[in-house]
C-alpha cells in the first residue's frame, strides 16, 4: 500500500492514498470523542458531530446537504468512543468541492442556540429508540460495568440530563478545546496526486478557521485513566428489562487496538463466535440445538484496552442451556488445542477476510485514517498475512487460557 502523510502549515495532518478508483473518499477525522468529555459533557462528542451539520458562517443547513448531493456525491459523520468522522464520497472531479465544504462544516460551524434546541429533541429521540432495542443497549451498559471509572465506560449518547444543560457557550468551549490542529487529519483516497490534494487543503483547511484561535476553557486537563488494570468480574441480572427475549453478553477487557498479538485475538475470536457460519458458537447453540437465533463473539479495540463480548438473544427457557454451552466451548478452548487441520482452515477463513475487506474502499480509508490518527503503524497486508501463517496451536490454546478467565457477565430478562 502506498500513502502519504504530511503536516499542512496549520499543523493539521494529511494522509493521502492514491488510487485509481473514478470517485474519492475525503474526511477529517477528529481525535475527539466520548472519553475525551468533562463530566458534565456527555454525549457532547456525538451532539457536535450532528450540530455540525446545522449551519456554518457562510451555509446553512439546506445548503450543507445540496452542496455534494446535487453532484452525485454524499456525506456523512460518526462518533465513536474515540473518535469523530466527517467524511465524503464523490466522483474525483469534485475533490476540491468537498474539502472546501468538510472544511467548512469542521472549522467554521456556529452552533446557534435555535439549532441546539432543535437537535436536542432529535438526540433525545435517538436515546429513545436505543432504549427501545434491548440487544444494542446490553452492549454499552457492559463496557459501563467493565470500566467504570473511565469515561471510556460511558454511552455515546449521553442521557437526557446531560443533553438538557447543553447550549452554545458548552458546546463551542467543547470545539475550542478538542478541535485543535494536532487532534485533526484529513484524509484522502483518490487519483488525485499528493502535490494537488495538498495545496487543496492548504487552501480551505487555514489556521485563522480554526477553533483553537478561541480562548479554552479553564480547568479542562482530562485526568488520564488507565484501563488495562484487570476487572473485578461481575455478573448483574437486570429483570426489570420487560424484554421478549433475554439478552446476555460474557466477556471481559483485552488488548489495545495496537498490541502485538491483536491478530491473534481476531483468529481466535474467528474460530469461537465470529462472522463464519461455521464459528464454534453458531454451531453448538444455534445448528444443533436451536436455541437461539442471534449469537456472536467480538472484538472492540481501543486505543489502550479492548473488549472481547460474547452476546445471544434466546427465549427465556433456553438462557440457562445456552449459557452452559457457551462455557463449555471456551472450556473447550482451553483445555485441546486445535488439530492441524481445524488450524489451517481457520488461517485460511481470516486471511480471506483481510484480502476481502481490503476490497471495502471506504472501510479501508477509514481504518488507515483511524490508525495514523493514533499513531498506529501501518503495516503491509502481507506481513499481516505473514504473521497469521506463524501462529501454532500452542499459540491460541495459550491465549484462550488467559483471556477465558474471571469473565462477567449481564443480563436482560
């Protein structure tokens, strides 16, 4: 894989990766997100990824939307834990078209009071229908339990208490302090060359646009928490849920996003619960008992910790055997390691997944960004496919004893 990464004279960081692909993906990613608030700021990261939208010194919210649409092109945004996404896709002859509008939507939003109330009641709305689905909820409210005297732990969201006290002056000084050049890259994948792209962004992407010229807010230095210390396992019934189903995930903190045996963690995850049909899991609970019909295993890296969840859905009656059955298997996976041949084809099964997702373009764009944004080494598809073929037996039996311990658990009935 080929790219580029330079400082602009703003301080900002550009990656570019070229291809040969007739439409670009354009984007700003912000290293901002649910762990970077104050106390009283949650769900401010998701709050000004939606208010973004809303009007900027020169456009308004109507003009935001036609600006790519009424040439083919879309944009859209996201907040993760860490993070918050603006991005864009549209045909390349409009690359500079979208750097100058994402430009504008990141550095020239004004957040006025009006839009604030507006988008008030849309994310409140939001907060309802999530509430309204039992099988999204369970999985915030774990990492809730597994961290919780991290902002890590908190919902992307935010709550209607914390949502209530948001207004112009908390959520600019909340700009002020996160969207500065160091925490911003803008990353492009296109035909288009570095020296064009570049000087694009030189252009729209200037120092006096952005947020930082602003005063911070005092007093306003996050505490660093560290998170790789090892749980106390709990396992919590919540009965009061009012659910058609009962909704339950196992699991426990694991490796950063980084970490020297993170793909190691991902075949092993691969081989138990992940998106083969033939995953260990789906075999054992769903094809030959029928007990539920949703059950998976999965990975959440962030940039210091991880997650590895265990999640299914069943009726009541069959909580209490799938949840054995589930022990059983990671009994299984600690104490016989895999033959050669259960070996070979679960390399094969992940090394397929990483030629295929690299395919994704957008995915693709979107994991590099997220990478350089941390810091993170960009390695070549093929040392990781490299890697993947010296992994031996020994390998994740060894890792299945250590991560398959003091696990905890929630549960909605």
């Amino acid at each position: 894989m080929t790219y580029d990464i330079i400082k602009l004279s703003s301080g900002i960081t550009l990656l570019h990766v070229p291809s040969t692909l007739p439409i670009a993906y354009i984007g700003v990613a912000i290293n901002a997100g649910t762990r970077d608030e104050l106390p009283d700021e949650s769900g401010m990261a998701h709050f000004v990824e939606h208010l973004m939208f809303k009007g900027t010194v020169r456009r308004n919210a109507t003009q935001i939307i036609n600006r790519l649409e009424n040439v083919g092109g879309q944009m859209d945004a996201y907040t993760t834990k860490e993070d918050t996404y603006v991005y864009a896709t549209v045909p390349a002859e409009y690359t500079n078209r979208a750097l100058e509008l994402l430009a504008d939507v990141v550095l020239n939003s004004t957040f006025p009071d009006n839009e604030i109330e507006k988008e008030r009641v849309v994310v409140l709305d939001e907060i309802d229908s999530y509430r309204d689905t039992p099988s999204e909820l369970i999985f915030d409210e774990f990492e809730e339990h597994l961290f919780p005297d991290s902002s890590l732990g908190r919902n992307i969201l935010g709550s209607e208490e914390s949502l209530n006290t948001f207004d112009s002056v908390k959520v600019k000084a909340f700009v002020n302090r996160l969207y500065v050049p160091k925490n911003l890259l803008v990353f492009y994948m296109g035909p288009a060359s570095l020296s064009s792209v570049s000087k694009a962004a030189e252009k729209y992407f200037v120092s006096d646009s952005l947020y930082n010229t602003a005063k911070p807010m005092a007093n306003c230095q996050l505490q660093i928490v560290n998170c790789q210390l090892k749980n106390v396992p709990f396992h919590i019934e919540n009965k009061d849920m009012d659910t058609a189903q009962t909704h339950c995930i196992i699991g426990t903190s694991t490796f950063p996003q980084c970490h020297p045996d993170r793909y190691k963690l991902v075949l092993l995850n691969n081989i138990l619960g992940g998106p083969n049909m033939s995953s260990r899991l789906n075999m054992a609970v769903r094809e030959r008992h029928g007990y539920c019909y949703s059950i998976e295993s999965s990975l959440t890296g962030y940039s210091d910790t991880g997650v590895f969840m265990i999640y299914f859905g069943c009726d009541g009656r069959n909580y209490r055997k799938t949840y054995d059955l589930v022990l059983r298997q990671l009994d299984l996976l600690r104490e016989k390691p895999l033959t050669l041949r259960q070996l070979d084809v679960a390399k094969k099964q992940l090394r397929g997944q990483v030629l295929i997702a690299n395919q994704n373009y957008e995915s693709r764009i979107l994991g590099i960004s997220k990478q350089v944004l941390h810091n993170e080494p960009l390695r070549p598809q093929q040392e990781i496919l490299a890697e993947i073929d010296t992994y031996t037996a020994d390998d994740l039996q060894s890792l299945a004893c250590s991560l398959f311990t003091n696990l905890s658990s929630l549960t909605y009935k």
